[in-house]
C-alpha cells in the first residue's frame, strides 16, 4: 500500500509516491491503476459468475400491447410483449441488484422491475397503464392478478398532463420536420392521435381504452399517408379541445393512490423472503 505524495506540475510528469515503510518512487500513470478501478472491474468480473440466475423465471406477469392490443394490426405487425417482473430477496437485496427492465429487443419484449413499473404506473405512463388495460394477457400470477384488479388506483388527473403534454410535444416535432423537409413519420402521428383517443376515454370514463379498432379505418389512413397533415393536425386539434374541456369535468383524483401502490409493493416483496 502506498499514497501519493506528489502530483505532476508543469515539466514533471510523474507521481511521487511514498510507501507505508518509508521509501518513496515515481512513477508515471500508466505505471499503476487507481484502486477505485480495481474494485469496480473486480465487482463486475463477480457480476458475470453470478449470470447463471435466469431472471426471466421471475416474471409474473406477461401481456401483450401495440398494434395487436390497440385493433390496429396488419399482416406484418410484429407481437409487442410487455409486463413486469419480481425478484427474489437475494437478488435484489444483493450487491449486484438487479435491472430496472429486462429487454429482448430481437422479440420485442420487454418487463420492468415490479417497483419500476409501479412508479411508472403512479406517473400515468401510457405503456404501463396499457399493460394494466390490455385484455391480451399471456401470463398473470395471483399476485399480478392482485394489481389488476386494483388497477384504478393509478388513474388520476396526470392523466391529463401524460397523454395530452406528450402529444403537444411530439405534434411540434412532426410539423418542424415537415416545416423543414417535408418529410412526415406517418406510424407515428397515428400513434399520437390514437394516444389521445385513449386518454380522452381514460379520463372520461375511468378506464384505458386499449382497443381503438373502432377508429381502426381514420388511424391507418394516416399511417398510410392518404391524408393530409392539415387533416390530421384538424383532428388533433378538435381532440385537445375534447380532452381539456373532459379534464375540468372529470371525477378522477387529482393524484393516484400512492398509499395502495405501496402497501402492495411491499406485500410483494415480503412474499420474496424466503
């Protein structure tokens, strides 16, 4: 063990470095490696033994969102998996934790980390409360099916800001962009208007409306590029009217029920403790 005692300055280039027993010597920086270093490579090499935990064995709950799930599928749409997952105790309790999502984007899957997806859930995130919502469910174990049928407990008036503020935001981009090349990603203004369909109905009724197949004709005629993004940003408009006058005269909480969510999650954990 040794501390260094001198750092370069001007013409010197080298570290002084005193030892415990006394004796000093320079040396350059590539002659050592800060001890930092050491233990974060050596924690990582740790980390990649470890790997043998299969985490996917955790996930309970499976289910299936985008185009399938929204109506507005066509012969080439691919099969979106989504859902969460929920670690053993030893795992998440463990030096090396455990990842807020687990991806396969080669089979467009994806699952959260069960407190990750609850907090994203309480931020009215639309692709978790679509999760919730979906009636294409694949996999649900009696704890998930536990959260399902408190689902509500994450509607609230963020409603409001998610969804409208999102499209607001991303209707900006798509009209620079065709300002500037005129150029329009048509997938994706449907999925704008179809995200405001959905939460115009969510704050309305209380419910995300996942299946938007009865607009399945107005939606895919905007993918498809045969209207105008003067018609599109028409409809867009009158449903940012819809939505806002919905907002004053919605019965939903101003904020989700944060006390439920937690007291499930911890129910969720303790049932990892072995």
């Amino acid at each position: 063990m040794a501390v260094v005692v001198r750092i370069p300055y001007e013409k010197v280039s080298s570290f002084r470095i005193k030892f415990f027993d006394g004796a000093e010597s320079s040396l350059y920086r590539d002659d050592f490696h800060l001890r930092r270093d050491y233990y974060d490579s050596s924690l990582e090499n740790s980390f990649d033994k470890f790997k043998p935990f299969e985490l996917n064995e955790f996930i309970i709950f499976k289910c299936i969102i985008g185009s399938r799930a929204y109506g507005l599928e066509v012969e080439s749409s691919d099969t979106d998996l989504r859902g969460f997952y929920l670690p053993s105790a030893d795992l998440h309790w463990s030096l090396y934790g455990v990842p807020e999502q687990l991806e396969d984007q080669q089979n467009d899957e994806c699952y959260w980390e069960i407190e990750k997806f609850i907090k994203l859930a309480l931020k009215a995130n639309p692709n978790i409360l679509e999760c919730l919502y979906t009636p294409m469910i694949v996999k649900s174990s009696e704890l998930a099916n536990d959260l399902l049928e408190q689902r509500d407990i994450f509607l609230s008036k963020l409603l409001y800001q998610t969804y409208n503020g999102y499209v607001l935001n991303q209707f900006k981009r798509l009209n620079h962009k065709f300002s500037k090349s005129g150029v329009i990603k048509w997938k994706h203004a449907m999925h704008i208007i179809r995200l405001l369909l959905s939460g115009i109905t969510a704050i309305q009724e209380g419910f995300v409306s996942v299946d938007i197949s009865k607009y399945r004709d107005s939606l895919l005629s905007i993918k498809n590029g045969e209207v105008s993004i003067s018609e599109v940003n028409k409809w867009r408009l009158s449903l940012h009217e819809e939505f806002e006058i919905s907002y004053k005269k919605t019965s939903l909480p101003d904020l989700p029920n944060y006390k439920k969510a937690n007291e499930f999650l911890i129910k969720a954990r303790k049932q990892m403790v072995k």
